[in-house]
C-alpha cells in the first residue's frame, strides 16, 4: 500500500490511541462509516467510550464537526433549523440547525421522541433538509454517528425499522478487558488538573483530545476514491445477495433486510479491505461485518421469541449456510 494511504489509516489510530484504551474493533468500523459517507449507530451502555471515540476521531481529521445532544424534550427543528422573523426587515430569514456539517455526532439518540427521531431520515437518505419551503443540500461529505443506549434502560425510545436501515452499521460495544480497564485508572491517576480563571477541575479523556487535525478533508477525498477503486468479485456478489435473501426466508425472521443491507455490506467490505491494506474483499470481510450490517435490520417472528431464539443465534445459522 502506497505511503500516503497507510499515513491516513495510522494516523487516525495514532491520535485515537491517545484518548482511548482499546476498542480497536469500533475505530476500524468508524473509519469504515469515514471512508465510505455510510452512517454509524453505536450501542452501549453509558461509560464505555462512545462519545469519547466519536470526538477523538472528528477532531483527527479537518472536518466540520456538530454534536447534538438528544432529550425528551427537543424539537426537529433543533435539529434542521428554522425560519426566523426579522423584526428589522419583516422578511423571514433561514437559520441552519446543527445538522449542517460533515460529521454530526447524534448523542443518545433513542433518548429523544420519535418526532425528532424521524427528523433526521431525509437528511441521512438524500443528503439534504427541508426548511418552510426551502430544500437546503447538506455539506459533503456527510456522515451521522449517533450513539444509543440500550432499550431496556430507562428514558429511551426505540428506533423504528425505518430509522435503524438508514444507518450502514451498528456496532454493539463490550466492557473492556481487565487490563485495559487498568491502563484507563492508571492514564486517569496520571491527568492531573485543569485550572480554568482561577479555579481548577481533574483532567478527563476529553482534555486529552488534540485540537490539531491529523489528516486533511483532502486525505479523507483521496482515501474514499480509492475505496470505490476496491476490487469486488462475482462470487462475493453472489454471496452478498444469497446471504440477504436467506434474512427474508429464515423461518424464524419476520422482518429480513432490504437491498439496502446488501448495498451496505458491498460498501464497508471494501473500506475494510482498504484498512487491512488490500486492494480486494475477500469472504472474512464478510463474515466480520455481517453482525453489524444485519442484526439492526432483522426482527424476530413471536414464535421465535417464545422459544428463546435470538437474533445472533439466527444469523450464525444462515452464515454457516454460506460456508
């Protein structure tokens, strides 16, 4: 792989590295949402680095950057944005929500109503906004991370299917292993304070993010060019397609995935053949990434559940049907 391609992928793991202990598996999936303008859900319980990640990767390359944090309370056009009256000229006048960006950091996403919830469909699908009458394109590249806890825990809404198939991957995150957890105390002990106007606070992980991008919107471009020039073969195709279908004919799936999901894997295959320094997909990609491609789009029949079935059980069964 030429100097220049391996400098943005190490680059990116360097200056996260720096924040965050681990989780190499999630930064390799972020870089994958990067390099191909796919969107990244992250589900976890609260503590485990996701908005830590998201930040630490936003500000490794020279893009626009919005973070909203989601609640019970807020609007869509909190969101999008809103016509405003001005008083002077008596002329409404556009004002652009946070949504105009590159990378927009959805923060506990499922905290928010439903309402705000589907405020964010158009833009994550066409890449652009409605406002009063006006239709506004988003800047390019654009990408939603968003972050998500659990359903069971209190305050949360589910997404609804509609929601979910927009987003290219959703990857679940685990607690660390012991000893990372241990590098993290230890990183924590060694911080320090932040004196602010005469007062002082402990350093967090935050305060370790680097504010000097890493790798410019020029790198990302070149990088992305060179993901679509990722070679795909026939028979991956047709694994691809065969693997899809088998989602809708499972005896146990009500809900199988759209050819949405198919596009999806075809698409972060080849970033991640990128990142491992390939110039072709080969089966382990898909295999790798076929728990965050199709678990988020697939729904159990009632039959299956009152067996006990679950969903990651079902989709080792149709991968052994591939191999």
């Amino acid at each position: 792989m030429p100097e220049t391609k391996a400098h943005f992928i190490d680059a990116i793991r360097e200056r996260v590295g720096v924040t965050v202990v681990g989780q190499d598996v999630v930064v390799e999936r972020m870089m994958i949402a990067l390099l191909t303008g796919g969107h990244l859900l992250l589900l976890g319980v609260p503590g485990t680095a996701k908005t830590l990640l998201v930040n630490s990767v936003a500000k490794a390359v020279d893009l626009a950057f919005s973070r909203v944090q989601f609640t019970i309370d807020m609007l869509p056009s909190d969101i999008l944005g809103s016509e405003l009256l001005d008083q002077a000229s008596g002329k409404f006048r556009t004002h652009k929500g946070p949504v105009f960006t590159n990378l927009l950091l959805a923060d506990e996403i499922n905290r928010a109503a439903p309402k705000v919830q589907s405020a964010l469909l158009e833009a994550m699908q066409e890449r652009k906004v409605t406002i009063g009458n006006e239709t506004y394109s988003l800047p390019v590249p654009f990408l939603v991370i968003a972050t998500q806890n659990p359903v069971e825990q209190a305050g949360t809404f589910e997404l609804p299917e509609a929601q979910l198939d927009r987003f290219m991957l959703c990857h679940r995150l685990n607690y660390p292993e012991a000893d990372q957890e241990e590098e993290v105390l230890r990183r924590q002990v060694n911080m320090g304070l932040k004196r602010v106007e005469g007062g002082a606070v402990p350093k967090s992980a935050f305060d370790m993010i680097g504010n000097e991008p890493v790798c410019s919107a020029t790198d990302l471009i070149d990088a992305m060019e060179q993901v679509q020039k990722v070679h795909v073969s026939e028979v991956f195709l047709k694994h691809c397609v065969e693997f899809i279908r088998l989602t809708r004919e499972h005896p146990a799936i009500e809900l199988g995935c759209s050819p949405r999901a198919s596009l999806s894997i075809i698409q972060a295959a080849r970033a991640r053949a990128y990142v491992k320094q390939r110039d072709y997909v080969i089966p382990e990609d898909l295999f790798e990434l076929a728990e965050d491609v199709v678990l988020h789009r697939i729904r159990l029949s009632y039959e299956a559940l009152a067996e006990g079935r679950r969903p990651g059980e079902v989709l080792q069964e149709m991968l052994g049907k591939l191999g």
